[in-house]
C-alpha cells in the first residue's frame, strides 16, 4: 500500500538546499500490547535514502523507536531550483514507497 508521503524542497540564494518530508506509517515497535495481551508486530520504516539528480545525499538506518508519521529534514548543497530530489523508504514488511519533487528558489526555514 503506497502512503503519501510530502516533500518540500527549497534552495536558498547561498546555494543551500533544505529538504523536508512527513511519511506517513504506524512505526509499531513490536513491543505495544493489544488489549488482549498480544503484541503488535513490529513494523516500522528501516531505511531512507534522499537523491538529488540520482546522487545520494542521506542514507539513514531508522529503528522501532522512530515516531509514527515521521518528519526528515535534511540539507545538501549543490542543488538548483529546478533539479530533482527523491525519497525513498523501505520498512521491516517490505514495503516501499518512493515520491519526487522540484527544487524551488524560496528562504530555508
């Protein structure tokens, strides 16, 4: 199941690029109890990778205690309005999702 996921990618007039994203996923840990006392399974995204015209410019490694619905943010250099910046995640369950975006000339916040 693809889940949205929102990017916004701003290049300010230093030449600095600031990316900033909310995934949406539950991030159970494994560890939450239903309320009959089985345990949730856990699910939860492992991997991100942030591309800026294909190059790699974030690799993480997430874990169980990240939040549900989680925000990135993230800077890099060398980006112009107009390129290309992807997200992509993988989770403990396999799912993928990927989503792509313009950079746009604007103020970092």
């Amino acid at each position: 199941m693809a889940r949205p996921m929102r990017i916004v990618a701003v290049c300010d007039d230093s030449g600095l690029t600031t990316v900033r994203v909310l995934i949406r996923h539950d991030m159970e840990t494994g560890f939450r109890k239903r309320k009959d006392g089985t345990l949730v399974p856990a699910h939860f995204i492992k991997h991100v990778t942030v591309r800026h015209v294909q190059k790699t410019v974030l690799s993480a490694e997430w874990g169980g205690g990240v939040s549900k619905n989680p925000s990135l943010f993230c800077y890099f250099r060398g980006g112009v309005p107009g390129d290309s910046v992807e997200v992509s995640w993988v989770d403990t369950q396999g799912e993928t999702n990927k989503k792509a975006t313009i950079i746009t000339r604007g103020k970092s916040d």
